[in-house]
C-alpha cells in the first residue's frame, strides 16, 4: 500500500457506508482536523447542522422526506437518532480508519484510499448496536445505505442468519452494490454471517 498511495488516494465520488458500532467523525484522521477537508459523507437533500460538531443543532426537519430527521452525518440505529459517533466502541472508527483515513498528513495511519492531502473515499456511518450489533436494524441500516446511494457498503461484524438481512443484501446486490463483510476472527474455521450469504 505505501507505494500505491504515492500514485492513487481515491476518489470522493465513491462513498463506503460504515455499518458497525458507530465512528467518530471528529477524529482528526477522518473529520475536520488541522486541514481543510474530512472524508465524511453528508446528506446534501438535508440541511447542515448549524454547528458541523453537534448533530442537535439541525433545523429539525426531515428535508429530504426519507424518514430521518436531520441524517445530515447518518444515522445511529440503536439510538433512531441522527448522532452517529460511538461513547466509547471505537470499532467502528477503526474499521472506517482503514477504509479512509487521510493518507500523508502524518497523522495516525493511512486508509486504503484517505486521499492524497486532499478527500478520498467518503464514509457514510450508519451505527448498529455499540456493545454489540443490533440483529434486527442492520436489514434497515442496509436499506438506508442503498437509498441514501452508497457505492460499497462495508459490515465488519457478525450475527444470527436472518431472513430479513438477506432480502436487504440481495437489494444492494440488486443494485450493484457490493456488501463486504468480516468472514470472522481469530483463525476460525467457520464463515460468519453475513458474510457466509452468498451475495
């Protein structure tokens, strides 16, 4: 990667949708640090927060008419509200740290495609659960990604099979969105769901 990253950043057309424990979308390496850019998606069809650091400082409105009020920096799942950035999981800022963090601004490490001193892939961050996924609204984190126009959409985590996840993982391969997922941890041998869904 370190000889890659010399010729190609990634382009900030394309936006990954983090779908974890929730990111935090102030850390330097990410948001708005000592530069003038982030690799943060946001929901243009809403309003901006008055303040860009306090999701309660929208104009509480649900602008673009799609259910979620102010998801102008995504959507935390577990919470139904428009924050989010995790307490104190930073799983999901790791996981979105390796996909985009802002490469050669000598700050913490570089993503896969954090840009070269300028944005790269931008994260849409879709929170799921903090301690723990969420079974039953990552079929909805899934949907919000896809109608919310994710190119990839990235699932490092692991649940129970369900019906529900699969119809929203054949959705996004309906629509040529590719969904990436953690095969597991710590050398097993079996496949993790999602990622063991054949799409």
């Amino acid at each position: 990667m370190p000889e890659v990253w010399d010729f190609i950043g990634g382009d900030p057309c394309t936006v990954v949708a983090i779908i974890d424990s929730g990111t935090d979308w102030q850390h330097e390496d990410i948001g708005n640090g000592s530069d003038s850019y982030n690799n943060l998606y946001h929901n243009t069809m809403e309003d901006s927060w008055t303040d860009p650091n306090d999701p309660t400082t929208g104009n509480g409105v649900d602008n673009d008419e799609n259910g979620f009020i102010d998801d102008w920096m995504g959507w935390d799942f577990e919470n139904q509200d428009n924050d989010s950035r995790p307490n104190t999981n930073s799983h999901g800022t790791m996981v979105a740290g390796i996909v985009s963090a802002k490469t050669h601004n000598t700050t913490g490490i570089s993503g896969v495609s954090g840009g070269l001193n300028n944005q790269g892939i931008r994260l849409m961050l879709i929170k799921i659960g903090e301690s723990a996924p969420i079974e039953n609204v990552i079929n909805d984190a899934i949907l919000y990604a896809i109608n919310n126009r994710a190119d990839v959409i990235q699932m490092s985590l692991g649940v129970v099979q369900s019906n529900a996840i699969d119809a929203a993982i054949q959705l996004a391969d309906n629509a040529d969105i590719p969904v990436i997922c953690a095969s597991g941890n710590n050398y097993s041998s079996t496949i993790n769901y999602p990622a063991s869904n054949q799409n």
